[in-house]
C-alpha cells in the first residue's frame, strides 16, 4: 500500500506533466515507466556488483561497462538539472532502445522508446520523486504501478485496458495459477492479469521457484500477452519487468485478425477481458476462428479464440458482456451450446453494473471453463455479485478499509454487514465448495448449482436471472369491510386532534 504523501507527490508530478503539456495519461505513464525501469536497471547491477564482491568473482551478465557507467541512475540523478537533461535525452535513451542486443525483450519493446520531457525541471521532479520510492520492494512497487493506471480515466480508447485490480484478483486466486502453467491474455493492455498471475505463483509457490528450472520457465516461457497497440505494448512489458518477470513474452498481434495455427492449443490458462467493441468483417476476421462460430460479433470471436488457444485440460476465466449469456442469435446459441456440451462450462459469476464505471456502466459477467474437446458439463454454478466492495457510482468509492477489500482481505473473515459492502472474499470461498456443500443450495440463494439438462431446457440460456428463483413475502388479504372500519376509525381520530388543537389554539389566544 501506498502512502497519501506518496500519492500526493504523484499527483503534483501528473500535473506537472499536464502544465509542460503532456496530458494524455498513456503518455505520462510511459514516460514514468521509462525512468522507474532505467532506475531498476541500476538497482539490478548494483546487485550483480555485490554478488561478484562477495564471491571474488567477475559480474555476471553486468548491464553496465565502464563506457555505460555515467549512464546509471546513480549517477545521473546526482547532476545538475540541465546536465541531466541533457545526458538522458541524448545517451541514456539512446542506449536503452539497443540494451540487450537485437532479439531481446528491452530492446524489443524499447526500439521506439522517446523522450518526451520537455524541460529539465521536469525531468528533476520525477527523479526526485522516483528517488524516494523503495523500487526493491514489490508490494509498494507494484501498488505505484497501479495508482498511475488508475488514472486512466479517459474516455475511449484508454479505458478499455483498465479492469479493477480487485476483479483481476478474484480471477487469479479462482483459477489458482501453478509454476508450470503457461498463461496467456490475448488481449493484455497493462498486462495486469499477467502481472497479478506472477504476484500469485510467487506468494503461493516459491519453493518451487528456487528449482532453476522453473525460475526459468517463469521468467521466460509462463506469460504470453497480446496487443497491437504499440504504447500499450510497452507499458505491459515494463509492468511484467517491473514485477521482476525477466523476459515476459509480450508480442504485437492482432487476436482476431491472424490466423492462431502457430498458437493453438498452446497454452494451459487464459485469463482476459477483450475489448468487445462491436461487429468485424468477416474479411478481417481470421478463418480458423470463423470455423468454430460463424460470426462478426467481437465478443464471440474472442470466445472461439479462447477455446482455439487452450490445451485440452487447460482453462479459463474471461469477462464477457451481458449478451454472450442471453443472446438470441445463432451464433450466440451455438457458441454457448459448445461451451456446455463439448467442453466444461465451470461457473457464470455476475457482476454488478458499477464494476467498470466511470469507463462504462455495461453489464458483464465472468466465465469459467475448462477445455475438454469430450464435454463433462454436469452443473454450473452461478454467484450473483451484488457489492465489490467499491461504490457503483463513477466515483468508486471504497466502502470498507483497505484491510478488508478484495477477494482475499489482509483483515480476515469480514461480519455480515461487511459482507453486504464486499461479496468477493464469499465468492472465492463458495467457489471452492461448488462440487460440495454449494450443490446444496436453494436457487433462492446468492449462489447455487444449475443441471446441464435445466439449461440445455432453456436453449442454452446462461442468464442467472433465468433460474434464480424469487422469495416472495406474504402479503395478508384482509375482507374489504375490515379495511373500510379501519380507514373510519382513523378518519374519526383525525377529527378529535383537529378538535383538540382548535380548542388548544382558542385558549391561548384569551391568555
């Protein structure tokens, strides 16, 4: 968790940026990202510099030479505003764009690199204040991160790369990622699930990161995610750097326009929230995909995609609009058909409306399947999220402390009126109980357990609306003469006050 002063400091830098006139919140925090990445590049020689004095022997793959020395952190952040200026335009950032050599993943993401801080002022106040920050600890490094994201709140283009870091979480820890998954987004922005999917293998699984093997296949070979906007691919491969995933594989691609043959069936985890924007020529659209559903929707396409990418056996947890559930047209019905039928459709989760204000106030929910190519759909399970623990208002307003948001509070097991404010912590923990005790419950019930054959019924219909059943209160039915005495008594009534206060009013005026 980030400190108010720290975000305070953050924010005067942010507006800093807006009066040297760079207000786009991309271009400010890729400008951020830059420094904060060539900061932790410092950071990582001056490790490789301890080892190699501890163990007497020479720096192992050092980032730096005595050429490159006066380009570190260390060193420049200690000149004179305008001499720092200067050493970073014209050598720092030159060198970044060719670190590594031609094939590696800086100099990939790195080769269209600019400097776009105009004054050396500027470029002193963002120094001073990455200075500050504790970049070795991850906690704090990665809560930074997410602060400046979060000001993504542009309209367009930029809010479809935000989803809520709780909602990420709550992905994440239901699908449990292992140290030999490979995961991927196919539509990755910022790289946050990427980025919490590492945080989650590191916390859960660290004995088994110090067997080399899987250190390496962590940092080179777990996380895959798409894009084909340029700046996002930068952000997204400096988010994963930033986060201490070495070499993530983070490639230009257009999902839904190239052909998945290289990639399919590849991957054992796809955790995404698409940007559904809508209808595509069929033209523009790749074949393969158009021959597990027939389409031009972006929202199925993505959905065939996701089912092309998995290994069998693998799976996924997908936001989806509202639609994808209900849908009347073939497409739709056929697309869910082959969820239930040809693989395992795992759980719908709802969301509540709010999630995604002030970007869009779309109704969505979250899929859960598991890629089988044989079926195995026996029930699914449904959980109708009614808080998460913000205000559904654009403001997003927490509505609990810190300590007690998100699916897994740092505070505990939360109280039922914490549970009205925050469902996610009751989700995860249902979750885990939907082969057991949750095929119990009554369809009255915030969760429950729907046959395949109760679907299949209802043409495929994933809506929970469509099974939950309502409680209705009893109403009592009273004579219509009873009601008739009762309405005189109170009319009878209301004349003696009137009385009483005339009489009252009377009295005072002789006095």
């Amino acid at each position: 968790m980030i400190t108010g002063e720290l975000k305070s400091k953050i924010d005067r830098v942010w507006d800093a940026f807006a009066s040297g006139g760079i207000s786009n919140p991309l271009d400010v925090i890729e400008q951020i990202t830059y420094l904060m990445f060539i900061r932790r590049l410092d950071d990582l020689h001056t490790a490789k510099e301890n080892k190699a004095t501890r163990t007497g022997r020479p720096i192992e793959n050092p980032i730096y030479t005595a050429e490159t020395e006066r380009l570190r952190w260390s060193r420049f952040s200690n000149e004179a505003p305008d001499t720092m200026f200067v050493l970073v335009r014209d050598s720092v950032f030159p060198w970044l764009q060719k670190l590594g050599g031609e094939e590696s993943t800086y100099s990939h993401h790195m080769k269209d690199a600019r400097f776009a801080l105009d004054t050396p002022n500027l470029l002193a106040k963002v120094v001073d204040m990455l200075d500050e920050i504790p970049l070795g600890d991850r906690d704090v490094k990665g809560d930074l991160y997410e602060y400046m994201l979060g000001k993504i709140a542009t309209a367009g283009r930029n809010g479809q790369f935000r989803t809520p870091r709780h909602i990420i979480r709550l992905m994440v820890e239901m699908t449990a990622p292992g140290p030999k998954d490979e995961i991927c987004d196919p539509a990755c922005g910022t790289a946050g699930f990427l980025v919490a999917s590492a945080e989650y293998v590191s916390r859960t699984h660290r004995e088994a990161l110090l067997e080399p093997t899987q250190r390496e296949h962590f940092n080179a070979s777990m996380f895959h995610g798409f894009d084909f906007d340029r700046t996002m691919l930068r952000i997204g491969s400096m988010n994963m750097l930033l986060h201490e995933v070495e070499s993530p594989d983070i490639r230009s691609r257009d999902s839904l326009g190239q052909s998945v043959a290289g990639e399919a069936e590849r991957y054992s985890l796809i955790l995404a929230n698409p940007p559904f924007a809508g209808s595509l020529d069929y033209d523009a659209t790749a074949k393969d995909l158009q021959a597990v559903v027939k389409t031009k929707k972006t929202e199925l396409l993505f959905m065939a995609l996701f089912l092309r990418l998995l290994k069998p056996g693998g799976r996924a947890a997908v936001i989806v609009p509202d639609g994808v559930l209900f849908g009347s047209s073939n497409a739709h019905k056929q697309l869910r058909k082959i969820l239930v039928e040809d693989h395992k459709l795992d759980a719908v989760v709802k969301l509540p409306g709010g999630v995604f204000k002030p970007y869009a106030g779309v109704s969505t929910a979250i899929l859960f399947f598991t890629k089988t190519d044989s079926g195995g759909t026996d029930n699914v399970w449904f959980y109708e999220v009614a808080a998460d623990g913000w205000s559904l208002d654009d403001k997003r307003a927490p509505l609990l402390d810190e300590s007690k948001l998100g699916p897994a509070p740092v505070a505990g097991d939360l109280t039922e009126a914490e549970h009205e404010k925050n469902n996610l912590p009751d989700v995860l923990r249902r979750w885990k109980l939907r082969n057991a005790s949750e095929q119990q419950r009554a369809r009255t019930e915030q969760s429950f357990c729907v046959p395949k054959a109760d679907i299949a019924a209802q043409d495929y219909d994933l809506s929970l609306i469509g099974y939950k059943e309502i409680v209705r209160a009893e109403v009592e039915h009273r004579a219509p003469a009873d009601i008739m005495d009762d309405l005189a008594r109170i009319e009878e009534e209301i004349q003696q006050g009137m009385s009483e206060l005339k009489a009252a009013l009377s009295g005072s005026e002789l006095t």
